[in-house]
C-alpha cells in the first residue's frame, strides 16, 4: 500500500507568539521540525505517526524552551 492519503507533509503554525516549522522527514513516522527563541535557534526530530502528535511534541518543546529557572509567568 502507499502512503497515508491525504496527510499534509509540512506545517508552520505559532505557539506561545514562537513561529515553529514542521515537515515530514523521509523515515517513516519521523518529523523535522525548527523554530528560534529569541536569536537562539532550535532544529531537531520528533517522532508521530499521526501530524498532530507531532505538532504537539513541537508545541513541548518550545514551552520547555520558554522556562527559565525563578522567573514566574
């Protein structure tokens, strides 16, 4: 069987005002994704099969990224 109908291979969206990029990489259920807070830029994999849960993953990261130790929000 081929691959999973229409699915969409990239996605750009905004979380937390952090543009992120997320685009489907050639392994199976892997998923490049980038984005930068402040001048630090983060580029890295993240694995789901569904984009979604990819996205979500992405999502993780960049508020992991946000928290700095003794600052309150």
């Amino acid at each position: 069987m081929g691959r999973r109908s229409k699915e969409p291979d990239t996605h750009a969206g905004v979380h937390r005002g952090v543009h992120y990029s997320l685009k489907h990489n050639a392994a199976p259920g892997y998923w490049r994704y980038a984005y930068a807070i402040g001048d630090r830029v983060r580029a890295g994999r993240v694995q789901g099969r569904l984009p979604l849960l990819a996205i979500r993953r992405v999502q993780m990261r960049i508020d992991r990224d946000m928290r700095v130790p003794g600052r309150e929000n």
